[in-house]
C-alpha cells in the first residue's frame, strides 16, 4: 500500500509539474510571439522605409536620366535655333546695308548714309545731284513677316512725327585758349 501511495504520490508530483511546465511554455509561447511580432513590426516598417527611401531614389535617379536625355535632345534644337537667328539678324544687318543698292529703291543710294540704329539710314535726298538737299528722310529697314518696330524706335518715328527736329552746329577749337576754358570747366 505504501508503494500505491508513493506512485499516487509521484503521479500527483509529475501533474503539478506537467502543469508547471504546460503553464510556463504558454507564457514562453506568448512572449516569443510578442517579441517576434514585435519584430516584424520593426521589420515590415524597415522594410517599408528602405522601400520609400529606393522609391525616391528611383525616382530622382530616373528624373535626372530624363532631364538629361530632354537636355541633350533640346541642346541640338536650342543649338539650330540659335544658329538661325543669328543668320536672320546677319541676314538683316547685311539688308539693312544693302537696300539703298536693290532696283527699287526710290532714292539715290550715293544719298543713303548708314547708321544702324536707332533708324537704319538717314536719306539726304538729292546731296549727291546738285548739293541741294530736298528732303531728309529717316528709314527703319524690317526683314521678316512680323517685323515690328522696337520701343526706342517707335520713340524716334514719334519725335520725328511730331517735328522735333533740330540742326545745329558745334566749333571745336583745338588751340592752347580753348583748352585752358576747358580745363577750368567754362566751355
């Protein structure tokens, strides 16, 4: 009987123990779940992290690809462009020169004086004949279908509309007098 007891007894032990044990490996089931969701918690947002960071990074890596691409492919076009407005403006100044010289130009070309700007010439009509001066004409030359006149210019057309228009003569002396009134600032 002593011996039904002491395995009675022993049985008894090992359920407490069983028990024991069955309740601890619970616990350590939980906190390894925690821990491992915690984890992958940790993970997925590193993950997600890294993700955003290689996103952007893509992103400018392909933007700059593009920007690059657009800027070698315009370059040429900006380079052509470039090229013919400066033909065009080369173009214009050698008209401009040349015109008084074209058949149907209606005056003397011995009478056009060149000045380029702010008008293109300046028409002495009939200096070269007779040294006798008709008119002085002022002429803007414009190339192109929608040439336009520029702000000075249309400034100039306006004054010379509106007859303010002056001649007048300036002596220069270049004797030892006229410079010492220069030098004491009275000339």
């Amino acid at each position: 009987m002593i011996e039904w007891a002491v395995i009675l007894l022993l049985f008894l032990a090992v359920l407490v123990l069983f028990y024991k044990y069955s309740r601890i490996q619970g616990q350590v089931e939980r906190k390894a779940r925690e821990i491992f969701e915690s984890w992958r918690q940790r993970e997925r947002e590193d993950i997600e992290n890294w993700k955003e960071q290689e996103l952007k990074r893509l992103s400018d890596e392909k933007a700059k690809i593009l920007f690059e691409t657009w800027r070698q492919d315009e370059e040429g076009n900006i380079r052509t462009d470039a090229i013919k407005r400066s033909q065009s403006v080369t173009r214009g100044r050698v008209t401009e020169c040349l015109i008084p010289y074209f058949p149907d130009f209606p005056y003397n070309p011995k009478d056009a004086r060149f000045l380029g700007t702010p008008v293109d010439l300046i028409i002495f009509d009939g200096l070269s004949d007779a040294d006798e001066v008709q008119n002085v004409v002022f002429v803007e030359i414009k190339t192109g279908k929608a040439a336009n006149l520029s702000k000075r210019e249309r400034a100039v057309r306006e004054c010379i509309k509106a007859g303010r228009v002056q001649y007048f003569t300036i002596h220069q002396s270049f004797d030892e007098s006229a410079n010492q009134l220069r030098d004491m600032g009275m000339n």
